[in-house]
C-alpha cells in the first residue's frame, strides 16, 4: 500500500506547478547562488526535486545538479521541463531515505518539504538526514526548509491553511495537531492532472528549532543555523519567529 506522500505526487505534476508555494522559485535560487558564492564548480544535490523548478532554475544559470525523487510521474515533468529548456540535468528516482550517493556534492538543498519532513515516523526522517549528509564532501552544506513547530504552538494549522486557500488548489480540512508528537494529521483534497478528486489522510511532522540543531549535530554538522522562511525571499536577516510557517536551516559539515 502506498503511502499518502507517494499518492499525493502520483498524477500531480502539472497541478503542482499550478500551486501556490511553487512561485518562490526565482528568489529561492538567489538565496542558494549567494550562500554558494556564485561558484559553477559546486555540485548540487536537490532532493525532493519534483517537477525539477530550482534543478532547472539552478541549472540555466550554469550550475551542475543533480535531482532526486520518488515520483516517477513528478520526474517525468522535470525531464520534459529540462529538454524544452534545452538543459541537461541529471533527474533519477530514488527514495532519500536510501541514497546511493558517498562524498559527492559540494551542497545539498531540500527545499518545500523535499522528503522531510513527510515521512511517517521520526526516524525515517532522520534517516534522510543521515543519506544527505553522506552525499556531502567534506566541508559540504545543506540547506533546507522544514515546518515550525514554534507556529502551531501559538496557533491554528486549520485557520492558517483556511487563509491561505487559492481557487483550484488543493484543500486542507480536519486538522489535528498532536503536541506529543508534533505531527499535524489532515485530510488532504485535490484534483490531479487528469481531473480525479482525490482526498488523502496525510501525516507531516513539525520540527522546533532545538531539535534540528541536535539532529544535525549528531550527524557532525559543524555550524548549524535556523531562520524564517519565507516564500521566494530567503535571507539570513529573517529571525525565525512564532510567526512563521516554516523555519530555513543552514547547516555545514
């Protein structure tokens, strides 16, 4: 039986790029070029990549990418986005919590819950952590975004997603957040690309600050650190607050 992450994507491509949260792509891609120091010789590793917006993005300014997925039909968009681009990019289905990859990228991004943190249990989580940072070089960073756990405790996930709701999105109903795991449970409607309702039980984990830094302490990151993430304008001037969804970490070996 799949999982609700696997439905989710399967079927989902043209309707992703249709989505809200997939318009940040530009400035996100700013963020990662100037953390990078603008250095084409970097390799990256973009998991989670789905339709391949920042590989393709990351990749027209000259950079060499790499994209990993899960979804087949999710790659199948990147790749017909990279040709129609005339780029040649790298896209490979595999899951992140067993990556093939030692010592070979120089960065790693995991960007609008690439993988983590949708798992169904903390330590398939940790283990996407753990295969990402094998892939990385000595000295090698990674840079994420996650969901706040800071946002639920002061307010409402089901009033959050209600106020965000765009016509022709998918729609977010009977949440429950469970403080004794930090998970948020929903259920999940949309259309897919070939015009199915579809309605998924979805399970995604929220992460507070202090449990990042440790989780990738133990994984021997060296500098680790955590600000506000907001949508396609990334910076390092936005502290990370009770206000925001979603937290982005920094974090180098």
């Amino acid at each position: 039986m799949k999982e609700w992450y696997e439905e989710l994507f399967e079927n989902y491509a043209e309707t992703y790029d249709s989505e809200e949260f997939t318009k940040g792509t530009i400035g996100e891609c700013d963020f990662i070029e100037k953390e990078i120091n603008y250095d084409k010789t970097v390799k990256i590793l973009d998991v989670g990549c789905g339709t391949g917006r920042h590989a393709i993005e990351l990749s027209n300014r000259g950079y060499i990418v790499t994209g990993i997925d899960l979804s087949e039909t999710q790659l199948a968009r990147a790749r017909q986005k990279a040709e129609s681009h005339n780029l040649k990019i790298d896209f490979q289905k595999q899951d992140a919590r067993n990556l093939p990859f030692i010592d070979e990228f120089d960065v790693a991004i995991m960007l609008c819950e690439g993988g983590f943190p949708l798992m169904e249990t903390d330590e398939m989580n940790y283990e996407i952590l753990k295969c990402v940072t094998k892939s990385l070089r000595d000295h090698g960073k990674i840079i994420f975004t996650t969901l706040n756990g800071l946002f639920p405790i002061f307010h409402s996930v089901k009033d959050f997603f209600a106020a965000e709701k765009r016509d022709g999105g998918a729609t977010y109903k009977d949440n429950t957040f469970n403080l004794m795991t930090f998970r948020d449970h929903n259920i999940t409607e949309f259309v897919d690309d070939f015009g199915n309702k579809k309605s998924l039980n979805c399970d995604e984990r929220y992460y507070i600050p202090s449990e990042i830094t440790w989780l990738l302490k133990s994984l021997d990151f060296n500098s680790i650190e955590i600000f506000g993430a907001k949508l396609g304008a990334f910076s390092r001037n936005d502290t990370l607050t009770t206000e925001d969804f979603e937290m982005l970490v920094i974090a180098e070996k």
